[in-house]
C-alpha cells in the first residue's frame, strides 16, 4: 500500500528527491515578455491566473496556462 505524497517524508541523503513543482508565472498588463514561438510582445488583457492576451506586433495571442516559453523581460 502506498501513501499519499503529503504523507511521505524523505531523509534528506536520500536519493530519492521529492518532486518540487516549479514556481507559478504571474503576468501583469503592460508587461514586457518573450515568447519562444511568436517573440517579443507586450501583455494587453489578463483573465486572472488562467490566460493572458498579447500582442506581438503581427498578432495578438491567448497564451494559457503554464505560459511555457514565455519569459517576462
């Protein structure tokens, strides 16, 4: 029977390292960012934590939740 991962404990010499998840990204509107796909742009609309709109120039994109490869600047 296995437990629950809040319930495990791990030695720190472990070998076995708890998993860790990565800090959240939080955008604001008027942020800078960059985008791995579409570049440079500007964030002009944010719907909470779920998805931001930006503006790239050429184009406006949704981008959601986890934002992954985009950086702010």
């Amino acid at each position: 029977m296995r437990k629950p991962e809040a319930v495990r404990r791990h030695l720190p010499t472990s070998p076995f390292k708890a998993r860790t998840e990565a800090p959240r990204k939080h955008f604001a509107v008027g942020d800078r960012v960059t985008h791995d796909v579409y570049g440079l742009g500007r964030v002009i609309g944010a719907e909470g934590d779920i998805a931001v709109l930006v503006d790239f120039g050429s184009r406006q994109e949704r981008i959601t939740q986890p934002y992954t490869g985009m950086f702010n600047l």
